[in-house]
C-alpha cells in the first residue's frame, strides 16, 4: 500500500493550509479589533504563528520525512 503523497490528502477539511492560516489570521484581527491594543494582539498573535508555522511549515516536512523513511525501511535500501 503506498502512502498518500501529501500530508494534506489525509486531513479533513478543518486541517486544511488553508483554514489554519484562515483561523490564525482571524484569531489575531479578532484580537486587535476587539482589544486595540498592540501589546495584547502582540500576546495574542506569538503563540496563534507558532502554532500556524508548527502545522503549515514543519508538521508536513516531518510527515514526508517519516513516510520517506518507512518506504526506506519497507524496500530494505
């Protein structure tokens, strides 16, 4: 069985580019509309990157290296 070529292929619809960056950006607008204040959009808006980098950045490139690997160890090279 061979793996899906994208780490996208196999989340729903929620866990999409996309709707992360998406919910991110409306978190941190949410925020400064809301609050008008810098330093508290600032607050919001470090963990909300860190975690839309997490997922959109590193997330796949880990996933692809994993499946790398697994087809690796699969075909004994």
């Amino acid at each position: 069985m061979t793996a899906p070529q994208s780490v996208w292929q196999v989340k729903p619809w929620w866990c999409q580019p996309w709707s992360i960056v998406l919910t991110g950006t409306g978190l941190i607008g949410g925020s400064w509309l809301l609050l008008h204040r810098v330093w508290l959009t600032g607050l919001v808006a470090m963990p909300v990157l860190a975690w839309m980098g997490f997922f959109v950045l590193v997330y796949p490139r880990l996933w692809a290296e994993a499946v790398q690997d697994h087809g690796e160890t699969e075909s004994g090279v």
